[in-house]
C-alpha cells in the first residue's frame, strides 16, 4: 500500500523526550571511550517481531548499529532481552536471569507499555519493581522507558499504560521517550497510516522499526556530546528539533500531542513526580507499591526436590513460540501428580510452557486450600509459549510452602493434560 506522503529520514515527527536524571553514569563511559553493554527489556516488538530480520531490521537491531558506529563496534555489547507476549511483571522476574546473569550493565531500555494490561497497580509493581531491582543489583545502570505504538496507545490524551509508566518514570527521575506520540502526530499530519507502519495493529514493518530507531536516536544523540553539561540545556538535541524536556519539578506533565505541530495544543494528564534521582538514591525512596517486584527471580526448575510423578526434559513439543532460552523443565501427563516447593519472598508463582495439550493445575499455599487454574487460551492451540501465574503475594516477606497437583482434567478445547513447569517465580 503506497504511503500517503513519502517519508523522508529527517522529515518525521519528533517523540517527546523526556530526559529528566540523564544517563549520567552511561554518558561518563561514553565521553571517556570505555566500553558499554546496552540490553533491551521487553515484548515482541523489542524481539523484533514484524521485522524482516529481528537482529538487523527491528529497532533494536538498528539501535545497536547506530550506538556501534558513533562509539566503535568493539566498544558496544548489547543484550536481546525481548521476549514476545511478556509484560512488565514477568519482565521484572526475568531481570536477573535474562539481563543481569553475566554482570551489569550501563544502559536498559524497558518497553512493555504494549503488553501491560489493565490493572494499574500491577503494571506500576512491575516496571517499579524493574527500575528498584535494576538498581539493587545493578547500581550503575541508567535506564530509559519506551513507549511504542499500538492501537491502544494511539489516538488523543496519555493513553493508559503509557501514563502509569510515566508515574513510575516521573517518580524515579527515568528518562522516557514516546515512540507512539510521533507516531500518532504523523498519522494526524497524513504522512502514513498505522496500518501501513504495522500491519497487524502492534509489530511494525521494517519502515515502522526504522522510525521507532530514529526515535531513539533523537535521545541518545545529546549523550555523545562532549561538553560536560550537554544533556542539561533545555532542547538540546544536536539540531534533530526533537522535542526534549528536562523537567525534575515535583509535578510532572506526561503529555502527547494532539495537533500536527510542535507549537499545536498538547491533552496532558498529571503524574506524580519526584526529585532527579542524580540528588537521591533509588533506593531510599519509598516504593509507589509495596507488593512490588524489586526482588523478582526465576528459580530454574530442577532445583524443586520435592515431587512426584514429574520428570525433567527439554521441550520436545513443536512449534515454540517466545521462548529461546534454557527450555528444560519439569513435565507430568497424569492427575496425581505433584511438587512442592518453599521460597521465602513477598510473593511466588509458575512459569509453564502452555500449549496444544496443557490440563488444569490446582496449587495450596502454606496448606490452604486448593485453588484450580486452566490457562488454557487460543495461543495455546497455535504453539508453546511461557505462560506465567502469580500464586501468592503480600507486601511483607514470608515463608511460602507451595504444593501445585495435575488434575488429569483440562478445557474442553485441549488435547490433553500436560502440565510443564519451567520455573518458579519468587519476588
């Protein structure tokens, strides 16, 4: 389908940029020429789905050149940590094994404000408990929000999602950048369609990876700078016009436009804000919810002693879908059997390979009763994917036993009764 204006690399519409703390401790290595690792935290769209190759043509992929071509191929590792259908809450429980398994790390995109759903709270428990865990393992790190396009993040006012990861963003000093903004002026400048950028309304083509990695171009440009206060001159952007804001002002305007221009009016939707976290530690901030996921973990699952009937395997299930790690896990065909594990946290859960076959599991806690769960879904008939479920959680931490038991029954559109646990969920 031929676009309704030709896009021109310098021609888009800008994102708006929020930098807020910088990325100090990035921007250090930078201007010293010492070698920096960058992961990507996220959904499908940051694993490059819609790409035509996910390493070279998402934005990720792109990013990861343009940062090797301004700082020198042997001088930037990047970490792939996007996997498809996860959200911000399993994000955070992935952190440690997925990012932060092989050390720390000087910069972390976080993008799941596609994926999150609609429960405010949870979706603040989990990008807080990324930004707090990131930091108590990780204090260097610099992070930065993004947030891409889709239809629920397009159109007038702070779309939902966007809007609770701004509080955690304002509040913590993070800097942000909103990829759906510009989207959504270019759509009202007649310049494409969203269909056009994306065709299944969520992962963008090759073009639609292109702009959202000249967004994110537009917020790293300013820390290359060599001048020691680059990043704190209000609208400094290297001549890309992208509309920067360095705001650490207690109140805080998440704001996307709703006209064409940079001058047009903006519907903002206020967020509670906080000092630059450069001035104050993280950590010595109170949470903005004390069930949050700080101390998210995956426990493999060979480490559970306590079972029977289950046996360890790799997955030999075709197709896999969102999945490219170590796949082995604990696999049982028929009712009776069980495991039982103890963690002492605020909160556990399960992470299963759900697929074609999967039954229904029950689970107690500290010997309640049994609660039965079928996560059985349409994505299940198309492939195996992880699937995660929250069990048990508290604002204090405690000592958890956890019994989990294959029924033998499932949904009546299952084909069996598998029950596949590939790792426990402790926070």
């Amino acid at each position: 389908m031929p676009h309704s204006k030709p896009i021109h690399a310098h021609a888009y519409p800008k994102p708006i940029i929020h930098t807020r703390s910088g990325l100090p401790a990035f921007q250090d290595k930078i201007r010293k020429g010492l070698p920096v690792t960058v992961a990507f935290l996220g959904g499908s769209i940051t694993e490059g789905a819609g790409a035509s190759d996910a390493d070279k043509t998402s934005w990720r992929g792109l990013t990861q050149a343009w940062l090797e071509d301004r700082h020198g191929a042997g001088r930037v590792a990047c970490i792939n940590a996007g996997v498809g259908g996860t959200d911000s809450t399993f994000g955070a429980h992935r952190l440690q094994e997925h990012v932060l398994e092989h050390g720390p790390v000087d910069l972390l995109f976080v993008e799941f404000s596609v994926n999150d759903g609609t429960d405010r709270s949870e979706s603040i428990r989990g990008m807080e408990g990324i930004v707090r865990g990131c930091k108590r393992r990780s204090p260097r790190t610099d992070l930065c929000f993004v947030y891409t396009a889709a239809d629920k993040n397009l159109g007038p006012g702070v779309p939902f999602n966007i809007a609770a990861h701004e509080e955690v963003a304002a509040y913590y000093g993070i800097p942000s950048v909103n990829y759906a903004s510009a989207i959504q002026q270019g759509i009202e400048e007649g310049r494409w369609t969203w269909k056009e950028l994306a065709p299944d309304g969520v992962h963008p083509n090759d073009e639609g990876h292109a702009l959202y990695a000249g967004f994110a171009r537009e917020f790293l440009e300013p820390f290359f700078e060599t001048r020691a206060d680059a990043t704190a001159e209000t609208g400094l952007n290297s001549g890309s016009g992208a509309k920067i804001e360095n705001r650490n002002e207690p109140e805080i305007k998440a704001e996307i436009e709703s006209e064409g221009s940079d001058t047009g009016s903006r519907d903002t939707a206020s967020v509670k804000g906080q000092a630059s976290s450069n001035e104050r530690d993280v950590l010595s901030l109170p949470p903005l919810e004390a069930g949050n996921y700080e101390y998210g973990r995956m426990i493999r699952a060979d480490s559970i002693l306590s079972q029977r009937g289950f046996d360890y395997n790799g997955l030999q299930h075709k197709p896999v879908m969102n999945w490219r790690y170590d796949d082995g896990h604990l696999e049982a065909l028929n009712e009776g059997a069980s495991l039982s594990y103890i963690v002492t946290g605020r909160g556990t859960g399960l992470c299963l390979f759900m697929g074609p076959d999967s039954g229904i599991l029950e689970y107690a806690v500290n010997g309640g009763p049994f609660q039965e769960v079928n996560l059985f879904d349409d994505w299940c008939k198309l492939a195996y994917r992880p699937v995660i479920i929250m069990l048990a959680s508290g604002s204090e931490p405690a000592e958890m036993q956890v019994e989990v038991r294959n029924t033998g029954r499932k949904d009546m559109e299952s084909l069996g009764t598998r029950l596949q646990v590939l790792r426990i969920l402790s926070h």
